[in-house]
C-alpha cells in the first residue's frame, strides 16, 4: 500500500463537510493505535476518507498509506462508495443521515425506465437499506421525506450545513417546518428562523421546554395513551368504570379542542 503525499491528493467536492470534533477523535485514535483503515483514492482523487486524511494533516504528517482503487470511471459507483462509507461506518447526525439514504437511493434507482419501474426499485432500495441499517422501510422513507422537504425550501449553503448540528428531535422539527410551511412565499425565512432557534437551545436540554409546539404535541402523546388505557380497563365496578370514562370523554374534549383551535 503506497504512501502518498497528502498535498497530492485532489479532494472533489465531498457529500459530508469536515466535523471537527470527528477529527479530533480520529487524530487521538491514529496517535494511539495508527491508521487502520486507509483512505481510499481512486486515480489520485479521493474516494473516502477525508476525516482521516485531516485527522493525518492535524498530526504534522505530509504522507499518508491510501487504498488504490486504479482508474474506475463510473461516477455512479465511486459516489455510492462515499455515501456507503460515511451511512455504515460513520457517527452522522440526522441530517447528514437522511442525505445520504437519500443519495442512496436515487444513486440506486437511477435510470429506472420508467415511473413504476422506479416506484419498485425504490421500494427495493429502501427494504436493502433498512436491513443494512438495522431499522425499518418506514424509518428510512421517514428519513427521506424530511431532507427532501428541508431541500425544497433551498436553503443557502451556509444554513444547509448548519443543520448537521441538531439533534433528532431539533432536525426533525425543522423538517416539519418546511413541510408545514413549503406553499408560503416566505417558507425559506420561515425555516432559516426555526433553525437558528433550534440552534439557540442547549444540547441535551429537553426540546419541548423551549418549544409550545412539541411541548403541545408531547402533551397530547401523552393524554391518548392514557385514554388507551382507560378504554381497555373496564372492570365490574360502576363507579370506577364511570371514572374511566369521565378521561376518556376528557381527552376527547382536549384533543377536539386543540385540533380545532
């Protein structure tokens, strides 16, 4: 495996920017064990491993060992090697993790003949993804929808990758925003402001404690689990039946009243 000079490496444009703190990390691993998967590159352009190459530049190197893949010119194919390689082995927040099923998945169904062709394929795609990953068809889909809906708002550059800072819940807030709102001529303020409010509340802190929406929302989970409860605990006692009822028939007043305000 040849040691190649770090400067002579051409670095297209990446599908992932640099984490610093992913850096970090990988610098503090190489300095303790070395390189254990090299970077590969693929007629002097890399392929994947950008965070270790910095991670190396960090470190005062100024050659690294790479991975030759020789000269493969399917564009196709070299993209879905850097979209596997961050998506199966890489820590990724929600956003970078819904771009890349999404880039999967079109990479996946790309040159489908026709709009069934492709809705089959698709529901391939998914199926394999979600085996790979460990999760369901759904969580994938779910994924997908949310990054195509915040791509829609067409966001600037700078906000787009600002949103690889949130968490889950804060990501998913933001998609619903730009869901909610994708009609409106203003959605791309509308959205810009929900992220920098996301982006303003502490991490780890409990989003619905910031929130009147998710604090609502939580709300309601809540009161309908236990009017599911209530409905399948009936008993033969009149009076706590009656009590049983008085939630249910509470609940149903809470939840038509939100629901119509």
């Amino acid at each position: 495996m040849p040691m190649i000079n770090i400067d002579d490496i051409i670095i297209p444009k990446r599908i992932r920017s640099l984490n610093g703190t992913r850096v970090e990390e990988l610098a503090k691993s190489i300095s303790e064990v070395g390189l254990i998967n090299p970077p590969v590159i693929n007629n002097g352009k890399l392929v994947a491993g950008y965070h270790r190459i910095a991670a190396y530049q960090q470190l005062g190197y100024t050659q690294i060992k790479c991975s030759e893949m020789g000269d493969v010119n399917n564009l196709s194919s070299l993209a879905l090697l850097e979209i596997d390689e961050n998506l199966f082995r890489n820590e990724l927040s929600a956003a970078e993790k819904a771009e890349h099923l999404t880039l999967r998945v079109k990479h996946l169904t790309a040159g489908a003949p026709n709009k069934t062709a492709e809705r089959r394929a698709t529901i391939a795609a998914v199926k394999e993804l979600s085996n790979q990953l460990g999760s369901s068809p759904r969580s994938v889909r779910d994924s997908i929808r949310k990054h195509t809906a915040i791509e829609a708002v067409e966001l600037p550059e700078e906000q787009k990758q600002k949103l690889s800072k949130l968490s889950t819940a804060q990501y998913n807030r933001v998609a619903h925003i730009a869901k909610k709102n994708i009609d409106l001529p203003d959605v791309q303020n509308t959205v810009h402001q929900e992220l920098k409010k996301q982006l303003s509340i502490p991490v780890g802190s409990d989003l619905a404690a910031h929130d009147a929406e998710a604090k609502l929302k939580r709300t309601r989970r809540r009161l309908q689990d236990a009017r599911s409860i209530a409905r399948t605990n009936k008993s033969n006692d009149e009076n706590e039946n009656k009590l049983l009822q008085d939630v249910i028939d509470a609940v149903t007043a809470w939840v038509e009243y939100h629901d119509n305000k």
